[in-house]
C-alpha cells in the first residue's frame, strides 16, 4: 500500500475513529485502526466489536493494500504534523510516514487479523438534523440505569411510530423522555435500545463533523448512522423495553411554574444540607403563600430552610426527593421557566419545560 | 456573637481561607475555619499547622466572639447566596445564617480548641509585585523534588542578596533558577525553603486577590506573606540547600537558537517514540546544516527523526535528555525564542530565553 493525503484529512479521519479504537483491551489488534484502500478510496475504521465507526478520506492511491495501526500512537502523531502533504506507505507490516522535516516508522499488525464490522440494509431511511439528535440524546442519556444487571434499562430506546422517534432512559427512579417529529411516515414501527456507550460516541462524533443532516436506519437488533463520509453502526441491547407509558401521571393535584434558574439555585443551596446517600431534600408548595419551601435537615451538620416564589396552582402538597435526580432533569431542561406537577409523596413527580411538550422527566418520590 | 456583612465579602473571604482547611483530615478541627471577631475587626483564618491564612472581612459586629465552623460547608452555603446582607449568630456551638428567603443552621465546634497561627516580627520588609512573585513560583516550583526522600530539595529555596530574590527548585536531574530585582537593598541575607504546598496555596490566593503589590518577611524558619487584609504564614523547611552554583555551566561548545513553540512540537512529536519510562529523545546539533535533528527509536512502536532548523554555534554535538524534563523547561519560558547550550553527553545542557538574563533552566542528560 502507499497513498498519499493532507494533514488536515487524514487527522481529521483519525479523530473520527480512533478514540473507539483506543478503548479496548480485550484483543490487541482493537487498539488499532484498519487503513485500507478498496474500491479506489482510503477508509480507515475501528470497532469494539460492540459497534464500529469507519470514515472516508480524500487522497491519492498510488499502490492499494491495507493494514492497522496503534490508534493513539497514530492519531497522536498525525496531529502534531504541519498542514502539509504526507505519504504513507506500508511494507512487511510496518508504515512509513514521510511529512515535510519528518520521517516515521510505526509497527503495524495484519489486515487479515482485523475482525470485520457488522453491516446493516440500508433500507427504512430517517432523516434528522444533528443538532437536535445530538440535543435529544443529552437529554434523555443520563437517566439510563448505570449498572447491568437489568441489561434493556442500561441503554436509550428510540422508538419509531409514524412521524415521531421517541427517545426513552430510566433507571427505574426516574425516567426522560424526548419527542423528535421527522418529515416522512414510518411505515414500520421499530423499538431499539441502544447501548449508552453507543450514544455517547456518536455525540462526540456528531460535535466534531460539521455535517448539518444525517441518515439513521433503525432495526430490531442494529442501528447504523450516516453522516457523509462517516459510518457508525452499533449492535442493540436485546429484551423489551419496560411499557413506562403507564407510570407517567395523567393528572396533578399540584401544580408550579418557576424560573429554572433561581429553582437550581435553591435546590443546591438546600441539598448541602441533605443526608449523605439519602439526598433527601423536602418541598412543600403553598398555592396560597404563592412560594415553594426546599428544606433540609442532617442531625451532623445542620439545617437549611429556603423559600421560592412560584406560580402555583391547586392544593397544598409536600413531597421528598433525591436532589441528585431533581438537578439532573432541570439541568437538561432548555427552556427559562419549567413546570413542577404533583400528586402526592406517593405518586411520581413530573417535570417539563414549561412552554414544549416534546420533553417529559419522572422522579418517583422517596417514600416515607 | 452576632456579626453582619454581605455575602461578598464574605464569600471572598471564605474564598481566601476554607480552601487550606478542607484539607487537612488529621485533626477533626483543622477542617473549619475559625471566625472571630477580636479588635473590632471580624477575621476569618484556618490552619493544617504548617501554614496559616488569616483575612479581614467588612462588617459590622453587634455582639463580639469566636467559633469555627465546617469550612467546605460554610463556603459552598455562602456561594450560593444572594449577594445580600447576611447576619450570623452564635449560640451554643451553632451558628444561625440568615440571608433574604433563606435560614440555616450550622454545627460548629468551639473556639478554643483551634489550633493558634505561629507569627512573625514584621521586619526587614521587601516589597514585591504580586504578577512578578506569581511568575517566578510558577517558573521555578515545578523542578522541586517530588518526594520527601531529601526534604531540603522539596521545596523552592528563596534567597535574598542585596537588591535581588532569587527562587530556585532542583530534582537533582534539572534545575530553575529565576531573579527577581527588588529596588532597597537588604542588609540581611537570608536563605529560606519553602514547601511547594505553601507556594502553591500562595499561587492560588495571589491570583484571586486584586491587589498589585505584596509585603514579604523572610526568616530561615518561616515567611510570612500580606495582602492589604490578608495574611499567609509557614513554616520553612529545615536543612541546608545544596550549593547548586557549582553546577551551572560557565562555557558551551555548541549554542542554538530556535524558535520555542517549533521546538515545543518537534520534541512532543518525537517524544511518542521515546522509550517508555526511559524518555529519551536524541538531539543532534549540526551547525554546517543549521539544523538539529531530534530523533527517538522504540523498539515496539517504530521511531520518528525530526528536523528543525536553527541559529547554531560553535561544533557539532550530540546529547541525551529526558523529553518531560525538557518540555518541563521550555514550556515555562515565556520569550519567543529560547537558547540551548551544552558542552558534551556527560555535562548538564541550559536552557534559557534568548533576551532575558533573570532565568536559567538546567537539565542533565541521560548518559548513554
């Protein structure tokens, strides 16, 4: 193999695939990054064997071939190099990069080692705009459950019906939910939970490219992602997802509207004050003082007491939460004011932005 | 006690002084600050019994007293405050804060079981500018001993002659040395070794404070720092600096002038080939070629050769350093351009920027 490519392409390929590749440890060759020249192209691509990203790069071809690389040793590399024109040809394993006042010799392993990544039809085509994706997965990611032990909670399900994709995390405790409305009728209707892992590097991803639109194509078992040049596809967590439809409250007894800001404010103040591992903080809403009251009591440290004024709406109402959950679903909120309903400190509380109905954050009281 | 202030001033203050008491976790006591309220002033100080921190705060006092209060607490509480009027109350080892909408208890602990700050005669005053001193530790601190094996190296050795401080820091393997002038002349001469803890503390408090210009007293056993309403005392480290004149080269065979940020990147570049824990790099100076020629061989990853040109002087030279402690060096010049002086692989190479005389950067080679 010898091509050649500018700096600035080639490190930007690298950026796209190396840092997925510099996370495994499991096999060695996983470490590296699979340069190969097929089909009058250069690709180059990594995988966990979990997913697999690959990425395009404009150069020249002089002598096809393929071969992997160390990824942190190559990207580290590539990066440090001026903008210029640089050659790389590969020879008994090894590649020889030659960029202006620079020559480089890096220790290769063999293509044929290098473990294939899955593919995907590219049939049932949705369009979305990577902004509001990227918005969409922030969202909603944090509120999967952190641990394995119920594998389908642990990752995001996006799931297609007609002229919306849901996108759905929950630990159990508490649960996001966003809406993103897509241009074309699905005819089918699919339910896939990605791996957070999965999420969380197509984010990285979607924040470098400065691609506007991408293609996504969900299947039951698969997702794959298309940003030009850029290919991302991830296998799904396999299960059903939860039917959470039923634990989200269609009515209130209680209801606030408070500016998101000043409720944060609040929220941190009171929650120093929060039982260790608990984290319980207590609110108390006074539809006719027009005030919600956060307090905290720790027999060890003291106690805090702090009023906020509020639209409030419907009875008088108290229920204890996990500050941790709370600050978690305001902190995703865009939106200046956001809305507080409750039940009771046996219901769920529900929290949303107070002017979009595209967004949904449960938090299930602590009881007691 | 009953004092009142604004939560700015107290902030700043808890800003100065907490950040040295939640530190410490040794004695129970020494995570609060102490807040007092003696000679009409309200002072807030904390301690780890190797250094002190005391800071005058405005305000008024009703009632005067003492207490110490949890320090991370008491500062993160304050930080979320309303720039408002805040009074505190004492009573029965509590604290009673109230602020606006807010009301807080805080456990604290009695005054009289605080540790007292050492002090130190305020005489043989020398008048520094607060952006120079800061300049000078950061140029120096970062060569000190990491470990305590040799306490007399651990820390930077601070060394007045006439109309001069000098600040140096040796790991035995390089060594900074910066002068800073100062405009009376010292009658005394004084040499004082400071822990890295306590410049590094100083650092932090002379970058938040506004104030230009700083009073120092310097004894062999202890310093003492003032900040119009800030006082940082410690104690000095004990021993002898070893005589590091004798080190310094007073002649070279070969000199080079390069540009600092082109050499910065040649060496991190060639530094990915640099055995690890090893980390060594090759520099070949070859002034027929006006160049110098930075390369590293690693017999797992491959090797890299780097060329970048350079005003070069006297014979062609070849030496070994360790890449961290060059880079270490250069990166703490602050001029464009910076000379590299060595005689053979067996004497120590210097470092220094090309225009100023008051820095001197000291590195010895890897003897091969």
């Amino acid at each position: 193999m010898k091509i050649f490519c500018t700096q600035e392409n080639l490190n930007q390929g690298l950026n796209i695939v190396s840092h997925l590749a510099s996370k495994s440890t499991t096999l060695p060759i996983l470490d590296n990054v699979l340069v190969k020249t097929e089909g009058g192209t250069i690709e180059l691509s990594s995988t966990n064997l979990e997913m697999g990203i690959s990425c395009q790069i404009r150069g020249k071809i002089e002598k096809p071939g393929k071969i992997t690389v160390p990824a942190k040793l190559f990207a580290d590399y590539v990066s440090l190099l001026p903008n210029e024109k640089i050659s790389i040809e590969e020879s008994d394993k090894k590649i020889y990069i030659k960029c202006t006042d620079q020559e480089t010799t890096i220790q290769g392993m063999s293509a044929e080692d290098y473990p294939l990544l899955p593919s995907l039809e590219k049939k049932n085509k949705i369009q979305l705009n990577v902004e509001e994706l990227k918005e969409a997965i922030r969202e909603t990611i944090f509120a999967a459950a952190y641990d394995e032990t119920r594998p389908e909670i642990s990752g995001v399900l996006m799931k297609i019906r007609e002229k919306e994709i849901r996108l759905v995390a929950t630990d159990s405790y508490r649960l996001a939910e966003k809406v993103i409305k897509i241009e074309k009728k699905q005819d089918l209707e699919t339910e896939t939970i990605l791996p957070t892992k999965t999420l969380q590097e197509l984010i990285r991803i979607l924040s470098i490219s400065t691609v506007e639109n991408l293609e996504v194509y969900l299947a039951e078992n698969q997702a794959l992602f298309c940003l030009d040049e850029i290919e991302i596809i991830s296998r799904a967590i396999e299960g059903s997802y939860p039917d959470y439809q039923q634990i989200i409250p269609k009515e209130y007894k209680t209801r606030i509207i408070a500016n998101k800001e000043d409720l944060i404010k609040t929220i941190k103040t009171t929650s120093l004050f929060a039982r260790s591992g608990v984290n319980d903080i207590n609110i108390k809403i006074r539809p006719n003082q027009k005030e919600m009251v956060v307090s905290a009591v720790n027999a060890q440290l003291g106690e805090n007491v702090s009023r906020l004024e509020a639209v409030t709406e419907g009875e008088e109402n108290e229920i204890v939460f996990n500050y941790r959950y709370l600050l978690d679903g305001l902190q995703n909120i865009t939106s200046e004011k956001v809305v507080l309903e409750i039940i009771n400190n046996t219901n769920p509380g529900v929290i949303r932005p107070e002017e979009k109905v595209d967004y949904l954050y449960i938090i299930m009281p602590i009881k007691q």
